[in-house]
C-alpha cells in the first residue's frame, strides 16, 4: 500500500518537510561511504532553510501543551487505557520539557561555525563542493566513518529536540482521523466539507493499482483525481472506478 499525505495549511507543510529531510538525514548518516554523508550534512543545510521561522518553536510548544490538556481530559474516562494515556503524557512533558531547555534559533549551533558555513555556501552552487574548491571539507571526507558519523551526529544534536517534537505532534494528527474505504468513481472524488477545519489528509491506495493521486482541498470541498502513468510521460486522466482508503486528521 502507498499513503499520500496533503497538508491543509502551511504550518503542517513545514512540519512535513522537516519529517521527510529527517527521513533522508537519518538513512545516509548511518551508512558509511564519504558521499554518504555529504548528502547527510547537505541535508542539514535544507533543514536549517525549513526551519528558519522564528516561531516553529513556539508553535509546536503550543501544540504540545494543547494536546496534554485535551489527553487529561481523558483522565476520568473509562473506555480509556490509563496505562497507555499516561505513557503518552510522560512523553509530551519529556519532549516539551526537552524544547524548552533548546536555547537560542533553530541550528544556531550551525550557523555560527564559519567552517560549516563556507561549506553550506559552496553547496548551493552545483559541483560546488569539489576537492579543489573546499581542500579542507575533502580531508574530512577522508577520515573514517565513524569519526565522520560523530562529527555530523555533534552538529545536529542541538536540532533533535525540534524533530522529536514535530515527529510526536504528526504523530499525533496521524491518530487522530477515522479512516473510510472509498470507490472514485470515473477516477474522481469529491466531499464537500463544509468549512470544517481539518490539517491534513491521509489517502492510502494499493501500489499495484499504479494510480496517482492529483489533491486539492479547501475549507469547502476536497476534490481528488486519479491518473495514472506509463513510462516517463505525463500522468494522463484514469476513466475507472478506483478503491482507496481517506483519512481527514484533525487534533
């Protein structure tokens, strides 16, 4: 099955942006090869651009807190797993707790080394980086993995606290839906939603169909369109019926 993800407002797009170049940085930092983790710390790099806005922080603190008053509120409810809402509670105080002590702007630990720096610069520009442009970024590309994983793992610690938060805020949204198996009939799909405010959709399909999903979605209508694609061409119309799975997440 393949899920497909479409944020309704730009804040959860930040935040899933974030969680796919965490995805990224997280594969290639734990591989061995020089290349390997050049891909790592240029992904760094992009983090830092995704994060720059001043109030992400403060964003996902407001959320965090939100979600642990409306769990308490689940407190007294009997249908309610009091061993599990507890272990989720621990957990938004540890990582709230965890933001807060972060001090300073996002990747600010970055930012102030000027080595990382002439790095990131000479990134932006294709074949930028090349042994005889940064001489010194290529020796430390000799050294051994592990002290090349150290060194990268030093520089994005002071950013764990920010993905820890946001992986457990997307969490969350993801959990918050109730899922319904829908046929798109003639390849299309509408519901008109009736200026309901939700954050993000949840459209799963089973991959040996081969069809795209096209989304689009407003406070009034989600409007979904199938097509599929044959080679390198581009994705034409799909006339059929298609079966698909639909989640509207909300907190």
């Amino acid at each position: 099955m393949i899920v497909y993800e479409y944020p309704f407002n730009e804040r959860i797009r930040t935040l899933l942006r974030l969680e796919d170049l965490y995805e990224k940085f997280t594969f290639f930092l734990h591989q061995e090869h020089a290349l390997q983790h050049h891909v790592a710390l240029s992904t760094i790099f992009e983090m830092l651009e995704v994060a720059g806005r001043a109030d992400l922080k403060s964003d996902l603190l407001q959320e965090l807190e939100r979600q642990r008053q409306t769990l308490l509120g689940f407190k007294s409810n009997p249908n309610v797993e009091s061993r599990r809402l507890d272990e989720i509670l621990l957990e938004l105080d540890r990582i709230s707790a965890t933001l807060v002590a972060a001090q300073g702007r996002t990747g600010q630990n970055v930012r102030d080394n000027e080595w990382l720096m002439s790095i990131r610069g000479r990134t932006i520009i294709p074949g930028g980086a090349c042994e005889f442009d940064l001489p010194s970024y290529y020796a430390w590309q000799q050294r051994p993995a592990q002290q090349r994983f150290d060194d990268i793992s030093e520089w994005f610690a002071p950013l764990l606290p920010l993905f820890e938060a946001l992986s457990l805020v997307l969490r969350l949204l993801r959990q918050s839906g109730s899922t319904s198996k829908i046929i798109a009939q003639s390849g299309t799909y509408q519901q008109m939603l009736q200026g309901k405010i939700y954050q993000m959709l949840r459209l799963v399909i089973d991959e040996e169909l081969g069809f795209i999903p096209e989304i689009s979605a407003n406070k009034y209508m989600l409007w979904i369109r199938f097509g599929c694609q044959d080679g390198s061409v581009k994705p034409k119309n799909f006339e059929g019926d298609v079966p698909f799975e639909l989640t509207l997440c909300n907190f």
